[in-house]
C-alpha cells in the first residue's frame, strides 16, 4: 500500500508526472509491472468539497493492463489559514498513520490508498486514494437520511470495537488524547478564538442562552474533556459528518466508504456519533430517532464490554455531544470556508448544534 521510499513529496498537482505516478503505483500494487502511466488529466472535486487539504480528481492514461482511470490526489490546504490549522492539529500526520495502522478495522469502509506520505519538518502532505466519483457523496448542508445514519453508524461501530480499550494501550500511544493538551489547550485556544466571532456570525440560526454561556463553556473546557475521557475508550473517527460519507450507488459498490481520517482521537467512542447526530442530521429527524439509534449502537458495543448500558450510551452522548460543539464554534469563528457551499454547511451545523443543545438540557453540564 505505501511505498517504502519515495524520493519527494507533490504539494501541488503541478509536482505530478506520469513516470512518477507509474513507480509509486507499481510500488504500491495498483498498477502492474507492465502497465505504465501515460498522461493525467486533473479536475477539481468541487467547491467547497475540502477545507482542511486540497483535493484533485487524476484522470489517467495507462498502457497495458491493470488500467486505472482516475484517482484522488489529497494534499495540504492551499489556504494558509486553514493549512495552519490542520498542522497545529497534526491533521495531516494523523491521516498518513491512520491508513499506515487503522484502516484495516473498518474493512471495506475505508478507501484503498496507494500513497500516504507527511514530512513533519515541511508540513508536506499527499494521498493518493481510490476514486469513489461513482458513489453518492454525502452533503451536510442538506443532511444525512435515517439509512444513511444507520450505515454510518454500523460501520464506524468496526473502528470502536478493533480500537477498544485504545487508552492506555501501547498501540495507540502516538493518537492524541481528548484530555491532552493538543485538544485542551489547542483546541481550547481554538474556541476562546473563535466564539465571539462565531455567535455574531450565525446569531441568526442559535439559541441566544449559548451566547450568553460563552465565559461559562470557554473557561468549562478542561473538565469537560477531562469527562471525555472518563469510561471506555476508543480511536474514534474525529470528523464523522455528512461530508465524509460515500454511499452506494450501484451493485458492485460497498454499501458506505469513510473519507477524511484526518481528526482520530482516543475518546469516548459515542463521539462520533454525537458529531454526526447532532451537526449532519435535520432537527426533527435526530429529536426522532436519536434515542433508537442511540440504543442499537450500544447494542454493538456490548460486543466489546457487556456492560456498557444503554443509559450510560446515553449520557455520554450528551456530554460528547456539547464537546462536539468546540469544534462547530472553531470551525464557524476561525477557518475561511471560501465558498457559498462551506457557509451554508457551517450555518446547518451552527443551527443543528444549537438546536440539540437547547433540546438536551446541555447547557447545564457546564461547570
């Protein structure tokens, strides 16, 4: 899958030669030795697809067998505000360990990837991943349907249960922890930023009491995830939205592939799906079947430790689902979104975070 040298790393689509793409996709499996790349033909995968790397669809010309038409090239953001971001988070090196480690627990709902590469010293970043232009791309402005949550929610299930028990384990030492200080401190940081921008911003679709619990939930965050990492532990996706998920268009597809493994972190597992419920899923269909999903999901769990009740899922739910709102206020006050289509997923997100903060009594698991 990963080559074992590779001479340079592409930061941009311009770095990207036909001979190179034939010796690392020899190398990696995906073309055969015979088989030569010819010529590429790359396209953007549309506005406001990518904010934390830059992503380019690579049309390929081959000569004899094993043909691959197309690829994904993932590199660092070209913007400098959100490229800052993401290294001050590790995003790019979490990613390149994630498919080098991880991968393999979520079977075929990860993307084949015949390169993964970062150079801590240069901050430099390439993947090159199967294209999934056939599948169906989930949208977060629109929202994830109740099947799509359900896929969701069973295949990330696969990294919670091969991950389980990640805290404390030594396989799992170099992942970033929700108390450490790369989220306490960084993230923190983040939200102490961010908020006030923020709440002036997207005013218009948020409950004026979070405004108003500004001091409260900023000055709250050391125990907040200080409670995070309370009870059962596992390497959860980090980024679990709409965005992120592929789903199944024709017979010969799998039926849901994850993308974006760019925030994995050892925490409560019921985060992601607290992401994912409460910031990709309209109000009324989450107010509906949260509590339902909720259940079925620790059902899954309890493969792992058969005494994880569905009560305590519930409750870690709540409190992962307030943490994950540090993430929408960084992301809304402090990352340029470019684009029309990355305000109006992060104005859905806003309006859907507040909702579910108002509708769960969340206010009040602040210290």
């Amino acid at each position: 899958m990963f080559p074992g040298a590779i001479d340079r790393i592409p930061t941009t689509v311009e770095d990207l030669d036909p001979a190179w793409l034939t010796r690392i996709l020899r190398q990696s499996g995906a073309l055969g030795v015979d088989a030569e790349v010819t010529g590429l033909v790359p396209t953007s995968l549309g506005v406001g697809v990518g904010m934390m790397s830059g992503l380019v669809r690579l049309g390929l010309r081959t000569d004899g067998p094993g043909d691959r038409p197309s690829l994904v090239f993932k590199f660092a953001s070209p913007s400098e505000t959100n490229r800052a971001v993401a290294e001050g988070f590790r995003m790019y090196e979490r990613e390149v360990r994630f498919f080098s480690e991880v991968a393999h627990t979520l079977g075929d709902a990860a993307p084949a990837c015949y390169l993964a590469v970062h150079d801590p010293v240069t901050g430099a970043f390439a993947l090159l991943l199967e294209d999934l232009g056939d599948y169906r791309a989930g949208d977060q402005a629109s929202g994830c349907s109740l099947a799509d949550v359900e896929r969701a929610v069973e295949r990330v299930a696969r990294l919670h249960l091969g991950t389980w028990g990640a805290r404390g384990n030594p396989a799992y030492a170099a992942w970033p922890t929700c108390d450490g200080p790369l989220y306490v401190q960084g993230l923190g940081a983040g939200v102490a930023a961010g908020f006030d921008t923020a709440m002036a911003a997207f005013d218009h679709v948020l409950a004026p009491e979070i405004a108003k619990a500004g001091d409260r939930f900023r000055s709250g965050i050391p125990v907040l995830h200080a409670q995070m990492a309370e009870g059962p532990q596992a390497l959860a996706h980090g980024d679990l939205r709409a965005d992120n998920l592929m789903f199944a268009t024709a017979e010969h597809h799998r039926p849901l592939v994850m993308l974006d493994f760019q925030a994995p972190i050892v925490t409560k597992p019921v985060h992601d799906l607290a992401y994912l419920l409460t910031q990709s899923v309209d109000v009324t269909l989450r107010q509906a079947e949260e509590r339902r999903v909720l259940q079925e999901y620790a059902a899954m769990l309890r493969q792992a430790d058969p005494g994880y009740s569905d009560e305590q899922c519930w409750q870690d739910y709540r409190l992962a689902a307030l943490h994950c709102f540090e993430y929408a206020v960084v992301v809304a006050g402090t990352l340029d979104p470019s684009n029309d289509r990355g305000r109006a997923w992060i104005s859905a997100m806003m309006e859907r975070s507040s909702a579910a903060i108002m509708d769960l009594g969340l206010l009040a698991l602040l210290p």
